[in-house]
C-alpha cells in the first residue's frame, strides 16, 4: 500500500506546482514528437521492404527480357561472366594457333626486314637489301599493311608505322600515279586502318590522297583515265592501250571512293565514282561479260578486246554475268579440273590466270544469296575451281603457282608465264570457303601453300618471289600485297570466326541505296552515307523461327542491333532465296524465292525502270524517280518507332494518321495491340490506345516552347514539335546534340519509351517512359475527379463537387468520379467559372481557333451544355493567334502536375457558389479551437528554442563590434571614381551582415562558380556578392593574387570589384550592384525584350566594343575573354552595359541564343541560319521583332555583318577589337564580306552546348510522362 501510495501523483500537486505541469507537458509533447518520428520510420521501413518484394519480380521479368532482347550480344555477356555457360562455344584447335603463330613470325621476318631496309619506302628488294619507289614513294607496303599488323596484334609495330603516316606520308608528288593501285594499296590501306583503329588520322590522309585522285574522273562518260599526275592533277591513260581505260581499274574503284563518303559525309567521292556504274548500265551487254577496255570519252566498249576473268578483267560482275561465267566454265582431260577460259570475240581461249582464283570465294560468299539449289550449285563450282587453284601449286616442283596455265587435251594443266610473284587470290579463296563451309581441307591446302612459301621465297632479309617456279629461281622484290595481303589471309585462314566476322566487314554492300538490277540478298546490308543506320535481312533476338524480315536498325558505334523499322512485318520471309529489290513498275519490293512479292512499297506512278532507293543518314528509305523526287519513304509508313524528325500525323479530312503499332512480342514483330498517334477525337494530344481503349492521352497541345534535358550534367535535350499545315497535324522530334541516339518507341507491352544511346556505357538509357504513374493511367479519377502526380490523397474532385459515392471514393475505388454540390440552373449572366490552376486539361475538348479569352469564356458560357474551358496564346512557326477549348457534359482525365498544365475554368452556379463561402466560414472555426490547444502544446518547445535564439543573437552582437569601421571605409569607396590599385579585405562578418546571413531571398542567381547574393550597407549602398565554391580548389595566395589582377581592370563598361573577403573556406568577391540584371533576362524574355528597343540595343553593342577593345589593348593586362554569352553581359539602371563576361553580338540582334537549335539549310544553330539569310540578302527575317523600330535602323546590317566577321575560321581574316569599334562608330565603314563560318554547319561538334528551341511550337519528352 504504501509503495502504492507514493507512486501515485494527486492532480491537485500539479495545479500548486506550475513548472512541474510545464515540465510534465513538455515532455509529452517531445515523447509524442518522438513516437510519431518513430512510427513514420518504421512505416517508412516497412513500406520499402514491401516495394522491395513488389520489385523483385518486375526485376527477374526485365532480366528475362533483357536476355530475350540482347539476343547474341547477351549470350556473349554471359560468357564472360561464366565461360562455362557457352555450350556452343567455337574452341580454337591447338594446330590452329601453332600454325597461327608460324604465319605472325613469318610476318614479322618480313616487316622487319622492309623496316630495316626499305623504311619508308613502297617495297622491299631484299636481295640487294634496298627499298624502291615503285608506287612514287607512298610508302604502299606500309601503308597496305596497317590492317595486317592491327589484326594480328602487333601493335608496337602499327603504331610506329602510325608515326610516319603522321610525319612523313606525302601526297604532293610529280608522279605519274596508278589510280586503281593507289585506291587499292593506299586509300584502301588508310581507311581499313581507320576502320580497325578508328584512329581519325588514317581518316584525314584518306581524304588528301582521294582528292589528289578525283580528277581523274573528270571524263565526258565518267569514266576515269588510268593514270594521274600527283601534283598537278593532269590524267590520262597510257599509249599501250589506245587510249582506252582499263575496265578492271574503273570498275573496282567504287568500294574505297563510297566509303569514304560514308565515313566523312561529303558525297562528293560517291557521286564521282557512281558515274562509272551508270555508264557501264547504258552499255551492260546482254550475256553479262564485259570486255577488258572501255572509252572514256564516248563510255563505249572495246569491240575487239579480250573478255577475261584474269588481269585487267572486271571482278564485279554478278547476277546476269554469273551465267557469262558459266558459259566460260570448260573440264580438262583427263582429271576433269574445272577452269575459266578467256574470250576474243568468239573464240574461247584454253588459259586461266592465277590472278582468276578469287573467284572461289567471290562464288562462295555469292551463293548464300540464292535458293538451296542454285546455292549449292555455286558453291560446288567454287570448290571445284578452288581445287584447280590449289593444284596450280601442287602441279609444279616448288609447290608454288605460276603466273597463268593452259589447258590441253589429255595433258591437263601446263604452266605458261612461269614466275611467282607471291599472290593473294588463291589463299583468299581458300579463307572463304573454309568460312563458308567449315571444310577443314581448305586450312591443309592453305598450309601446305605456306610452307611452300617458307621453302622457297625465304632470305634472310624478306621473302621472294620466284622467276620460275620450275627451277625455283628467286627475283629481287618483295611486292606490297604479301605483307598485306598474302600473310593475312593465311592468319585468318587458322583464326577462328570471332577474329574477322564476315557479317561486320566483308558481306556489307558498302552502299546507301538500291537501283534496278541489283538486288539485296539477305547477306547483305545496305548502309547509311553517314553510317548511322544499316538495312538488311534480320531474325527477331533470339527467335529460333526461321522467319526473315527486312528492317532498318542502328548502326554506327551501337553494339545492338536495335530495329526500328520492318517491312514486312506481316509477311515474314520463310526462305533463304528471297531479295530485296527495285522492281520493273518502279516500287522496292520484297520477293521470295518463288518470285511472289511479300512485300512492296505499293506506288501507283509512271515511273518504270527510272526509280532507286536510298538509306538516308536519319534512318529513312526513300524511293526517288528519275528527277530525284521521292515517290515513297519509310518515314511515312512507321512501325513501332519514332527517330528523329521523323513524324506522327493525322489527315484532319480524311481521319487517317500514321502511328507507331508495337510488336507482338519481343520476337514477333507482326502488329500488337498497342498503337500510339495523334488522337483523332482531340487532335491537340498524342494517345497510346490498348485496341481502341485509350490507355494515356498527352497533355493538349498549348503552343509554348518547353524542352526535356537528358540528365542534369548534359546540354542535350529533346525537342518535340506539333506542327498544323491545312488539314494535317503532326508530331515529330529531335535533339540539340546530334551525336546522342534516340528512339521513341511504344513497346509490347503498351509503354511509350525514349531511349538515348549513351556511350559511356555502351548501352541504350530511358529517359522517359508513359504510363509509368498512377495519373498517366487515362481517366483514374472519373468524371470531375482529379488525379494528384504528387501527394495523397491520390484523387479528389474538383472545387464545387464531391464524391458520387463517398463508400467507393473512401475504398480507393474512384471509378465513378465526382458531383456537383449544386447543379447547374443555366443562368448564363449568374453562372461563374472558378479556375483550377496548372491542371492538365480534360480529354474530349472542342477546339476554336483565334478567339480571346473573353471570347472564349462568351462561347462556353452562351451555351448550357459547356461545363468548362481553357484559353491560350499561341505563337508557333505555322500557327499565330489563340486556342480556345470547351467542353461539354464530364471532364473526364484531369490531373494536376508539379509546374506543368493550364488553367481550366470550370462553370459554377452563383448560389453554389454563396453555399460554399458560407461553409468556409463555419470550418474557420472549427478549425481555431483545435487550432489553439495544439498552440498551447507547441509553447513549451518554442521556450526551448527561444534561449538558443537569444544565444546566437549575443554572439551576433559580439561579432559586429568593430565593424562599422569596416562598413563606413567600405560604403566611402563606393563613391570613389579613380582607379585603386587595391581593393580593400572585408571583414566575413561585415559580407554576412550584409546579406543577412547569405539568405535564400537574398540569392541572385547561381552558376558554376558558386551563389551571388545582394547585400546592403548601412547606408543603404547596395552590393553583390559572388560566394565562391568551396570546392574550387583555389588556395588562398592565389585568390588574393587573382583579386589584386582584377582590381586593376577599371573601365566604365566591366563590373567594378569593390572587395574581397577570406574566412575559414570561404573565398567572397563583392561587386557593384546592377539592379537590371543580366542582358539574356531581356533579349529572351518576350515580354521584356521590348524594353530594349534598337537605340538602347546599339548602345550596348558599342559599350559591350568598347570594353573589349579595352581588355584587348589598354588595360595594363592582356585579357583574353572566351566565355562569350548574354547571362555574362550586366545591366545598370540606365542599361549600360557592365561585362562580368561577353556575348555573342547576333544575340541581341535576334533575340535568340545562339546556343539554340534552328534548321535551315545545312546549318543547325544560330550563327549557320544568320550566315545563310545574310548571303541571301534576307536579313532583316532574322531580326527581333520586338526591338521597336529595328527594322528601319541602318546599323542593323553593319552590326549583323560585324558579328559575322568575328567569327571566322581563320583567324586573319576576323577584326580587331579596335576595327570592331571603328566599324561601329563609323557610319560610313566599308566592310569586308564574311565567308561561312567553320561552326555554321551540322557538324556535332560544331557547338559545344546547344540550348533550347526559341520558337513557341515545342513540346518536351516529358509530355510523354
């Protein structure tokens, strides 16, 4: 009892002892603050253990899905992880890599003998031990043989050879030049080179020989001359040919000259070569054998010259010239060796060049394009010729071949021209089939060739060929293509697949476009000018189907094969004969083997027999007629992605649109059943339809100017656009940087994804992706009801409603939406519109153009179905005036954003509107009661803080003593006019009082450098202070250096620095106050840009010259300022300018960044787009319309051209400052004309940080959100 006792308190104890009340009720308060903390935490934790559990599905679901879409590339990602798990790993056979290795020590006996003796040089003598020019000293051994030494990982040699290509490689030689060998040996060595390395050097020397060559297909026929003149260009051909140009040399030039079209992007190396192909078309004779020689000038054929598959015989024959071939295939006796004779006229010779044993493996790679009975029927005489080929070697006492053999009766082969001069043709042929059939024989023959070469064409310093391959005589050169040729098909021949894959670097077309007659087989692709996109026949990921499909996918540096279009994705192709190919009524059409057409471009024209179609760099297939006008694209026909520039539209007359449809599944590309496009209901917004149930709608279309950024450390945004032209509306988009790979694409499961390739990673990263979140989802609140993207509840209905049935509303069933509290009477002058602010509007809107909003309030409220609208200003690049939306009946699909929507004005009537003033004012005081007992909780933990508040205030006061000393010397400079040749050290407490504690209100802006705060003296003076990062680095020496440097800049047009402060880490400048801000707040705000009309404007350029001119010249420092930009430029009170740092003069004539985005022409950017209207007389389009008066003002066009001057390539030819000011000040200046700037075209690189699209048509990626 009596512990009992003393363990209870009696209330009347508290009420006699106040403090203790006090202490007891604050402790509770601080135990409920506690407990709650505590529930929030473990809820918080429970919650993230649920959402965990919830994810770990979704995660093996998108690891399964990732698997499924990698396809190869995922499995090899898994063999690295675990080797173990490739069960149908290719293992390297150990006589492989012994054999392997024999080859790479006899190539480095060779490289290192023309090292050591010929450096430099074109080739080797190795008897005399000399090196000879026998290509006019272009290095062409060297230089051939870069691939050869990159494949087989000699890399310290390569990068030695690299360095003299760098310092020593010379095109400017008086020599008279082989075209073809120079494109072979040289232009094909740098730009395998730069393929392997990507290494832009071989790339760049690629370019100077190819320009060095172009001449020479300067014909009447374009046909080229044979030889030309290195340094001045002359052409020609030579006497021992009439004339007449060498079929051999100008119809196997195409390859070197289109890629490096591709490559550089200038088409001019394609369109000089393609002249070739066009001409021989014209006179394409009709058993497909063209003859050794052709005319340049008439672009005629040799009647009378040989027809040979041998030297000088044209090796890119195919489809009509594969039955030529046929014609010429004869058996000898007795042993029934296959060969190809040559033809005069009619007459069939019995002899066959070893030079014509490529023709087993052109045969070889060839049949994969045809049925399985013409297939093996190729791929049989491509073996039975390999096997005459081998035996060219076998039949002499050496092993080696020689030159050419004939063929006699009963005596089988007999060598003609008996030297060897170490050729590659045989043991390429060997490589391919070997690749092709998996035939091991093909390695032993090669083998035994190589030790043949080991035998007999060994020294000691090189290889040699042989004078007669009977007596084994040697000559005295070793010939480029050993080294670059020869050895390397032997590595390859004991390498396995993975080393050199045929599909990467020898099946590729190495073209952009498809033409009549020559088809596509499906091991063959199609590829871009420019490299991005590739078509072709593919296999969905990793289907085991044997269904084939035409694409387009990307290409250039991504590692997966990402399709992004298909062509017949309805008609999968079910055998391995089908083509691609420009059929004769003009369409691109996909055939089978049969010859039944899959597909086709369906065109109805007159365009037989005159169209072609083309891969454009955008990823787009278009088909042109004969005047290069496109009859079709792929563009207007697009499956489940969206590329840049690319559109979505709908036919406002007809209802017809172009949409994205998704995929089956991930491995059938055959129609889904999502589909997104603009919605033909409310053709202001995109739609994603589940079939024709709407499953996310966009927010509708309001003409401003919004753009999405790709990660908070990039300049790269996206840039969606809606364009009205007549009757059609259409949606497309793009980047500002044109390096980053995009898609849009709407998945198989209905998800609308953006997808950006990044580097860095190798892979493609989501931007964005809808629906993703509870209020993407269409119509989640129902009628009147609201969706919140942020907060909780997660629906509530719009002011004036209330749930329709409050059970369901509270059960989280919102299906049935909201009520009115009061119904609608239809008093069209009592009725009133309460606006619901930044909302996303309401689906099922009618549209009205041009109407104000007084209007549009008018039209909805004269008519009583209207239940709400919504107004907005629109000044896009096709559309000027207004858009007024009403709705009639439900708002269905409202949501509320964070920064993001419209207004909406709902229609209410009056006395609702009373009824609900009045409850308002009857929650006011049931509010205040509850409101004043949690006061009388919270007054103890408010005593609490107070004290530590009066702490610091002491503390405060103890550190302000003594400063105003420091304020009054301070405040006095301020008023100082003459240069210092010091400013003076502040105290820290003196900035801090200043800026109130460096105060969030106080914050001016913020950049790279740190926050800039205004401060006020006591006195009222009113300052800037740039708080330095503290992560800068810069130690304190050095920042007192720096602020005594610019303490000595003084000009009336620079901010002035009025002093500096060090304290702990800080580092604080303190500057004068400019109370306009920067100049970009003014010229692109276009509201505020009218405040700078062309005399203000004017007056800034001069000052912002000015002060130029004096950093450049007169400060007792040379400055050089490179950060040129309008946020840089300060305004005072009277606008005169103050650099903090510079800009871009074309800015304040324009009104637009020139870090921005505008397509014209060629260009992309700002400075292009000025350059080109300027040349063509129409630069007054250009300027700001805001600037009143600017149009008339005479210094418009000097101020433009000036700007253009100062931004030229080379250096001399752009002005002083002191000429810029002259040219200003002068009104009379005669001006120098500008050339196009460097960084006016569509270069990537061009600008280094592109911002936002300045016209007001743009949506954002997150409209997809």
């Amino acid at each position: 009892m009596a512990r009992s006792r003393s363990a209870s308190v009696h209330p009347s104890y508290c009420t006699k002892n106040p403090k203790t009340l006090a202490l007891l009720l604050f402790a509770f308060v601080l135990g409920s603050f506690g407990f709650w903390d505590r529930q929030i935490l473990v809820r918080e934790h429970d919650e993230e253990i649920s959402n965990l559990k919830a994810e770990l599905p979704r995660l093996n679901d998108q690891v399964l899905e990732l698997k499924a879409y990698l396809g190869d590339a995922g499995e090899s990602i898994l063999e690295k992880l675990d080797p173990s798990s490739n069960k149908n790993a290719v293992h390297d056979d150990p006589i492989d890599v012994e054999r392997r290795e024999k080859v790479k020590e006899a190539t480095l006996h060779a490289w290192n003998s023309y090292v050591k003796y010929a450096w430099g040089q074109d080739e080797l003598q190795p008897q005399t031990r000399n090196g000879v020019n026998s290509f006019g000293g272009l290095g062409a051994t060297l230089v051939d043989s870069l691939d050869t030494l990159y494949i087989m990982g000699l890399y310290e040699q390569f990068q030695k050879a690299r360095e003299w290509v760098a310092n020593s490689l010379d095109f400017n030689k008086n020599y008279e030049a082989s075209v073809f060998e120079t494109t072979i040996r040289v232009l094909g060595g740098l730009l395998s080179a730069y393929d392997l390395s990507g290494d832009n050097l071989f790339l760049e020397k690629a370019q100077h020989i190819a320009e060095r060559l172009l001449p020479a297909w300067n014909t009447p026929s374009g046909i080229p001359y044979n030889i030309i003149n290195l340094a001045n260009g002359n052409a020609h051909n030579s006497g021992w040919t009439a004339g007449k140009s060498i079929l051999a040399d100008s119809g196997t030039e195409q390859l070197e000259f289109i890629a490096l079209s591709q490559r550089t992007g200038d088409p001019k190396y394609r369109q000089k070569v393609e002249r070739v192909i066009t001409q021989l078309r014209k006179v394409y004779p009709s058993d497909g054998l063209l003859p050794i020689f052709i005319d340049p000038h008439s672009g005629m054929l040799s009647d009378h010259s040989t027809i040979t598959f041998g030297a000088m015989g044209d090796r890119e024959m195919w489809e009509t010239s594969m039955q030529g071939l046929l014609s010429l295939v004869r058996k000898s006796t007795p042993s029934s060796f296959s060969y190809i004779c040559e033809k005069s006229g009619d007459y069939l010779n019995d002899k066959m060049d070893e030079l014509a044993c490529f023709v087993p493996g052109m045969l070889a790679l060839g049949s994969s394009g045809y049925g399985p009975e013409d297939a093996q029927k190729f791929l049989s005489l491509a073996e039975e010729l390999a096997w005459t080929c081998y035996n060219f070697y076998q039949s002499t006492p050496t092993g080696l071949a020689g030159e050419n053999y004939f063929f006699r009766p009963k005596e089988d082969m007999i060598v003609g021209t008996s030297w060897n001069i170490l050729r590659p043709e045989t043991i390429e042929s060997l490589m391919y089939l070997w690749r092709v059939t998996g035939n091991k024989t093909y390695q032993e023959w090669g083998w035994n060739i190589f030790q043949a070469f080991e035998r007999n064409s060994r020294v000691d310093s090189g290889f040699v060929g042989l004078r007669d391959v009977n007596t084994g005589d040697k000559d005295n050169m070793m010939q480029s293509f050993f080294l670059a040729e020869t050895l390397k098909y032997l590595y390859l021949l004991f390498s396995p697949p993975s080393v050199f894959s045929l599909d990467e670097w020898l099946l590729c077309m190495a073209d952009d476009r498809l033409v009549l007659g020559e088809p596509l087989f499906q091991n063959q692709t199609i590829t871009s000018e420019g490299g991005n996109f590739e078509l072709g026949f593919f296999s969905p990921g990793n289907s085991s189907s044997t269904n084939r499909y035409v694409g387009i996918w990307y290409k250039n540096n991504i590692t997966q094969k990402t399709i992004v279009w298909v062509a017949n994705r309805e008609k999968p192709l079910a055998d391995s004969a089908g083509v691609l190919r420009i059929v004769e009524d003009g369409n691109i059409a996909l055939l089978d083997g049969g010859g039944s057409i899959l597909w086709s471009s369906n065109i109805t024209s007159n365009q037989r027999n005159t169209t072609s179609a083309v891969l454009l760099n955008s990823g787009n297939l278009v088909l042109r007629d004969g005047e290069s006008n496109t009859v079709w694209q792929s563009f207007d026909h697009p499956t489940d992605t969206l590329l840049p520039t690319m559109e979505i539209a709908l036919d406002l007359g007809t209802g017809s649109g172009w949409n994205l449809v998704s995929w089956k599944d991930a491995q059938d590309p055959s129609p889904g059943r999502f589909s997104l496009g603009v919605d033909p209901r409310s053709p202001l917004q995109l739609a994603i339809w589940n079939g024709s149930r709407i499953l996310w709608r966009s927010f509708p279309w309001d003409g401003r100017q919004i753009a999405g950024q790709i990660d908070s450390n990039s300049s790269s945004l996206v840039i969606q656009s809606i364009t009205i032209r007549g009757r059609k509306i259409s949606m497309t988009y793009t980047t500002t940087r044109l390096l980053v790979m995009s898609m849009f694409l709407i998945d198989s499961n209905g998800q609308g994804r953006f997808l950006y390739w990044d580097n860095q990673v190798m892979n493609w990263t989501l931007l964005a992706s809808t629906p993703s979140r509870p209020c993407d989802f269409y119509d989640r609140c129902g009628p009147f009801g609201v969706c919140y993207s942020e907060g909780s509840p997660l629906c509530r209905c719009l002011e004036g409603f209330q749930p329709k049935d409050k059970g369901a509303w509270d059960r989280g069933d919102f299906t049935g939406g909201c009520v009115r509290t009061q119904p609608l009477s239809c008093d069209r002058t009592a009725d009133r519109f309460l606006v619901s602010g930044q909302v996303k509007l309401p689906d099922r809107f009618l549209i009205h153009w041009n109407a104000t909003a007084a209007e549009c309030e008018a039209r909805c409220r004269a008519d009583c179905q209207c239940s709400a609208y919504a107004h907005a200003d629109i000044r896009a690049e096709v559309v000027t005036g207004s858009r007024c939306l009403t709705w009639v009946g439900k708002l269905i699909d409202v949501g509320r954003y964070v920064n993001r929507g419209e207004d909406l004005y709902v229609r209410h009537a009056a006395s609702g509107l009373e009824a609900s003033v009045t409850s308002e004012k009857k929650n006011v005081t049931r509010i205040i009661i509850p409101s004043s007992i949690a006061g009388v909780l919270l007054g103890g933990i408010f005593c609490f803080f107070l004290w530590r508040r009066q702490k610091r205030q002491v503390r405060m006061r103890k550190a302000s003593r003594g400063l105003l000393n420091d304020e009054k010397r301070f405040s006095e400079m301020l008023a100082r006019e003459k240069d210092v040749s010091e400013v003076p050290l502040l105290e820290f407490s003196t900035v801090e009082a200043a800026t109130n504690n460096f105060a969030s209100a106080n914050m001016l802006g913020r950049g790279g450098f740190g926050p800039v705060y205004k401060g006020t003296l006591f006195k009222g003076h009113e300052i800037a202070v740039k708080r330095l990062s503290k992560s800068s680095g810069q130690g304190f020496e050095e920042f007192e250096n720096e602020v005594k440097l610019i303490a000595k800049l003084q000009h009336t047009n620079l901010v002035r620095l009025l002093g500096w402060c060090c304290h702990k880490e800080e580092k604080i400048l303190v500057y004068e106050y400019l109370p306009n801000g920067s100049l970009d707040k003014f010229i692109f705000d276009q509201r505020r840009s009218a405040e700078l009309d062309w005399e203000k404007r004017f007056k800034i350029i001069e000052g912002i010259a000015h002060g130029l001119l004096y950093l450049h010249r007169y400060s007792r420092l040379r400055i050089i300022h490179r950060d040129l930009k309008a946020s840089n430029i300060l305004l005072d009170a009277s606008m005169n300018p103050k650099i903090s740092d510079f800009v871009l003069l074309l800015e304040i004539i324009t009104g637009k960044r020139s870090t921005g985005f505008y397509p014209y022409k060629e260009s992309m950017n700002l400075l292009g787009s000025v350059w080109h209207m300027w040349e063509e007389g129409r630069g007054s389009e250009v300027l700001d319309p805001s600037a009143d008066g600017i149009l008339g003002a005479p210094d418009v066009m000097k101020c433009m051209q000036v700007g253009l001057l100062c931004v030229q390539d080379d250096a001399a030819e752009r002005p002083t400052m002191s000429s810029v000011v002259f040219m200003l000040g002068k009104e009379s200046a005669s001006l120098p004309v500008p050339k196009l700037p460097a960084f006016a075209t569509k270069s990537p690189n061009s600008v280094s940080d592109m911002g936002l699209l300045t016209t007001s048509k743009e949506l954002t990626a997150s409209e997809t959100d």
